[in-house]
C-alpha cells in the first residue's frame, strides 16, 4: 500500500499503522465473514446488521489505541 499523497513523516507512521492493523485486524475481519456467511441473504439485514456494526466498532476501537499507543512509543 502507498501513501504518496501525504508527507514523509506521515507516510511512514500510516505504514507502521496499517501494517499493525492488518495482522491484529485478520481475527476480526475473518469473524466477520464467518457472520456473514453463515446468514441466509433473508437475515442479512435486521439483527444482522446490528451484529456486524458493533464488529466494525470495536475494530475501530482497537485502531485507536494502537494509534494512542504508537503515539506514548514516539511515534508521531
């Protein structure tokens, strides 16, 4: 991934991010597609739904602290 369209310093802190991201998120996005696979197309919406936002909330979440946590390492 290539963030080009922002400066060194910044760049360089969103790969760190998104490299973290990607090996703490896998649970997290692979929980959802088990989710989502086991609904019939009926029940995707509805209690469905509601499941898969707090999923996306709480990965959200976990964005945040490992951005505040690179931050407290000297990170940006």
């Amino acid at each position: 991934m290539s963030f080009e369209h922002l400066p060194d310093k910044q760049a360089r802190r969103a790969q760190e991010l998104y490299e973290s991201f990607r090996s703490a998120f896998d649970a997290d996005l692979r929980a959802m597609a088990e989710l989502l696979a086991s609904k019939p197309d009926n029940k995707l919406f509805g209690e469905t739904e509601f499941e898969l936002r707090d999923m996306v909330h709480q990965v959200g979440a976990k964005a945040l602290q490992a951005a505040a946590q690179q931050r407290k390492k000297g990170g940006m």
